[in-house]
C-alpha cells in the first residue's frame, strides 16, 4: 500500500516523501479514504500511530479541493487537550501543508493571546487549539468559529478526563450543524460514546491496533521499596543500566521538581515537566529531552499526554498513578513502534491498593520484586523477599521517616475525583 494508491494529491504526496515517510500506517490507511470521501470518523488510534497525518492528510486535501475565500476564515478546527500536543500537531499540518496554499496556526494557554489574534485575524484556514484558549479568544470576538467544516477532536478521551465536556460543548454550538467531525480517542469509553452519538453524524467505526499496543511488547516490573529509597534506587537503575534516555513519573508536580532536581545533583541530566512551568520551560525541557541533551523526563500524567517521543526504551513509576488508566498510558510511552521496552514501577506500602487496581484494569498480576540492599521495612503482604546468603548488604539504612512526604499518602488517598489541574 503507498500513499498514492490512497487518492492523495501530488503537493501532498510531496511533504510525505519529505518527511522520509514510506508507507502509510494501518490508521492512515483506514482514515484517509473514508475522511475523503467527506464522511465522519470515529477512531481509536493512540499516539505513536501515525494518527495526526491520518486526520490531517485528508483534512489538508479537502480544504484544498474546496474553494478558497479570500479572507480565509476558519475552515478546519483541531481541538486537543494539552498545549504541547496542541503544538505537535501544529508542526504537522504545517510540514504536510508546506507544498498547499493554506494557512494554519495554534493556540493554547498559558502565552501572551496577542500574537495569536493577530495571526487569526490575518486570515487562516486551519486552527489548531486548546479548548480554554479557543473559547476565551472566541468571547473576546477575536474568532468566529461559523465557517467551519471539519471538525478533529483529538485525544477525546483525555478531553473528557481533564474536564474539558462543557467546553466542547460550548465550541461545538459555535460552530455550523454542516460539517465533517473526526473524533480521535485512544479508549472508547461509555463517556466517549456518549460523546460521539451527539457530535458524530453515521460515522465510520476505525479501530487501527497500535503498532505499539503496549501489553505484548513492554515487560512490566515493580519493585517494593520504601518511600524514602525511591530516589537512591531510582538513580542505581539509571546508572547502572546506563540508561540513555528514560521518562519518569510522578503523582504531583512538586514530586517531579524535587526528583528532577535530586537527579541534576547526582550528576543525571534532568528537566521536569508539568502544568506549572511556563509554556517556553516545557518546550524546553521537552526539545531537551527528544534530542538527548537531557537524560531524564520527570513528568506528571496530563503534562505526559499526548507527547510524541518516539522509542522510549525505559519508564519509571516513581510512583503510581492513582487512576489505573493512567498507567496504561504512562507505559504506552515505552514499547513503540515494534520496539521492547521496560516499565518499571517502584511501588511503597502506601501505594498497594493502587497497585491492585492497575493489575485488575490489566487483568494479570504484575511480578513484584526487590532490589538488594533497598528491601523496604515495610513489607507488602504476600511479598517474600528473597534471601541473600550470609546478608551482603551493604548499605547503612536510614530510619524510616515518621512523615517524609507533603504528597498524597497512598494509603489514605481514596479520592478519585481526577483532581488534577495542569
Ligand atoms: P502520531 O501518532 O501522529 O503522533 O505520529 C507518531 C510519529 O510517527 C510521528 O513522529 C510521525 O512523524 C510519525 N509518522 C506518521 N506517519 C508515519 C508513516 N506513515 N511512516 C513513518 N512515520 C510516520
């Protein structure tokens, strides 16, 4: 299958080759011919599936077959949930559109609006946004969402996570009942279904298997630690495998800035990433991160989301996410693209009932282990450290801390109320 035999155009076909890209990927081959034939989509396609050129290819092709108007108004709307995928995205259709006559351009929160509304009012065919953004730029009469034709709600899933229904909602009231809707989403949800009967019109069902479907290809591990080893054990497992290029995650922001800055000491490059640092700091960190100037990612999950970085070889659990999706999405960033990978959790006594709730969304029991010389004091029920001949070790244990954390303490965070604000 080629590009070509999908009915892509030659500029479009162009800026595919340029990208080095060969053949196109199960998403792209489903999605392209049917979004051309004007039809809508609902696609289950994770990041790392090549889904951002399966809805912007034909987006691109559509806007360009149609007629263009001179003072362009908004003619494609892609709706994502976080800034950094928002800007991702806008880094593609600008590659795929480079050969096309058709201007585009990205918003989101947390940057000065002006430069924004002066390239709007410009005049643009494509807008790329964040929920927030959009709908303030919109009050403020500085869009208007009437001439639009398609519509891309990618990542709908965390959309919804993240609180964002309303304002899709509102954006779609916005918007011309004629219209094309593609709604992307890596799980389909009774929420996300919910979702796609009010804004989906006869939709064509696509559910690509992920090339980097986690479960086959990514070995789980988890090691029993005490909280107050986490960062020494952590640091062994980086030096010890020399590990190159490593994602780690932590539950909460101040987590990651800690960790980041431990690791930065022991002499391991680092950046954290998450919703309090500014815009440019996480295009920083992030642009560090891909192109190996920096060794570690410290991320929280919804700052994690949507990030495209390719062939992650190891991920680190610093500590466990407390919805038990997150975990499925935190190791989808391992295992891509046909490669192995390693998601490795290091899980304190506080951490067991999120423990069991990821292994139950998993349906499998994942193996527990324990590492020489960091066995935790406080053992897991049912965990039986293995027995070291004559106790080697070595290493002098610190008491354990009455309260060495002002983070959530496991044991009493029953709340599931996805309290997470960026
Ligand atoms: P996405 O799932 O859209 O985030 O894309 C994941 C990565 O795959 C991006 O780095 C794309 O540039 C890349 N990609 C997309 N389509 C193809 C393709 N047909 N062949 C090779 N790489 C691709």
């Amino acid at each position: 299958m080629s590009f070509k035999s999908l009915g892509l155009i030659p500029e479009l076909l162009k800026a595919v080759n340029k990208q080095g890209y060969h053949t196109p990927s199960p998403i792209q081959e489903k999605t392209i011919p049917i979004i051309l034939e004007g039809r809508d989509v609902l696609a289950s396609a994770q990041t790392g599936t090549g889904k951002t050129a399966g809805f912007t290819l034909p987006l691109l092709q559509t806007l360009d077959a149609t007629r263009k108007q001179r003072h362009r108004p908004i003619r494609a709307l892609i709706l994502t949930p976080t800034r950094e995928l928002a800007a991702q995205v806008h880094d593609n259709v600008r590659d795929y559109a480079q050969f096309l006559d058709i201007k585009s351009t990205v918003i989101f929160g947390g940057v000065n609006a002006k430069p924004q509304i002066r390239t709007i009012r410009g005049g643009i065919d494509i807008l790329v946004a964040t929920p927030g953004r959009l709908l303030d730029l919109e009050n403020q009469g500085a869009l208007s969402l009437g001439r639009v034709e398609i519509l891309v709600l990618d990542e709908a899933d965390r959309m919804l996570d993240m609180g964002f229904l309303r304002d899709i909602k509102k954006v779609i009231s916005l918007m011309p009942k004629q219209r094309q809707n593609l709604l992307f989403s890596a799980t389909f949800s009774k929420d996300i279904k919910k979702l796609a009967e009010g804004i989906l019109h006869r939709p064509v069902l696509v559910e690509a298997e992920p090339e980097n479907s986690t479960a086959q290809k990514v070995e789980h591990k988890t090691f029993s630690v005490d909280k107050a080893d986490k960062v020494e054990v952590t640091i062994k497992l980086i030096a010890d495998g020399n590990w190159k290029q490593v994602l780690i995650f932590t539950r909460t922001k101040h987590r990651a800035n800690r960790l980041s800055e431990k690791l930065v000491k022991a002499g391991i490059s680092s950046a954290a990433i998450h919703g309090n640092k500014s815009q440019g700091a996480r295009t920083k960190a992030l642009s560090g991160f891909k192109s190996s100037k920096i060794r570690v990612l410290v991320a929280t999950d919804i700052a994690a989301r949507g990030l495209d970085i390719p062939l992650l070889p190891h991920v680190i659990n610093f500590e466990l996410p407390n919805v038990p999706e997150d975990y499925v999405h935190r190791i989808g960033r391992t295992g891509r693209a046909g490669a192995s990978g390693e998601a490795i959790s290091l899980v304190d006594v506080d951490e067991r009932d999120y423990l069991r709730d990821i292994e139950k969304l998993l349906g499998e029991k994942l193996p527990s282990e324990i590492i020489a010389g960091f066995e935790p004091t406080a053992k897991p029920a049912g965990s039986k450290p293995k027995q070291r001949g004559g106790n080697n070790r070595n290493k002098k244990r610190k008491p354990r801390p009455q309260n060495n954390s002002n983070q959530n303490s496991g044991g009493q965070n029953k709340n599931r109320n996805r309290n997470r604000r960026r």
